[in-house]
C-alpha cells in the first residue's frame, strides 16, 4: 500500500481519514436502505419495524459520522465550506458516497476539502 500524506503536522490524518471513511459507507448504506427499502415498506406495505430500525441506526450512527467527519477537518485542516457540504453530504442518499470519494482522493494529496 503506498504511503498517505499527512498534513496539519502528520497528526494523525490517516487514521481520521479512516474512521470518516468507514462511518461515511455505514451511514451511505443505512440511509439507502431506508429510504428505498424502510419507507416504501411502511407507506406500501404498512410496516412500520424497519423505519423504525433503520431511521433510529441512521441517526444515531451519523452522530458518529459528524464526529469522525469533524475531526478529520479539523486535523486535515479543511475548509469550513468543504466540511459543511461533506456533512451536509450524509444526509442525501448515494452523495455521500460521492462526498467521501473526493475528500478521500483530496486529503490523500494534501489538498485542502
């Protein structure tokens, strides 16, 4: 594996970016689950467990992606735009796949988000 780039002082930049790289797909998977599969299940179906489920997961679960997401802006030393529209990402399915591509791709270069 090659070697990542850290920037704001090499501290510990990998390692956040690692903890926002996985929160980011929890979250992206939870929030595509029950968008497509809970919420049509409640509103056809009248099956109201999975949103239940799904919805009380997902919001508990990005409270761990704001965090993560957060202090890898803080220790990559991102922009405030850029991490707005990161965390502002998790809310709309299948973005923040997209969202979490990019940061990766620019942390990994030292850019800032």
């Amino acid at each position: 594996m090659a070697t990542e780039r850290t920037t704001a002082s090499g501290r510990d930049v990998p390692t956040a970016l690692t903890r926002y790289r996985v929160m980011a797909n929890v979250v992206g998977v939870l929030l595509i689950a029950l968008i497509f599969v809970a919420v049509p299940l409640k509103h056809l179906g009248g099956i109201d467990g999975p949103v239940a489920v799904l919805g009380t997961a997902h919001g508990w679960l990005y409270g761990l992606f704001f965090l993560s997401a957060v202090d890898l802006a803080l220790r990559a030393r991102w922009t405030l735009k850029g991490t707005v529209l990161t965390l502002v990402a998790g809310t709309v399915p299948v973005l923040s796949f997209f969202a979490e591509r990019t940061a990766t791709r620019k942390t990994r270069a030292g850019v800032r988000v």
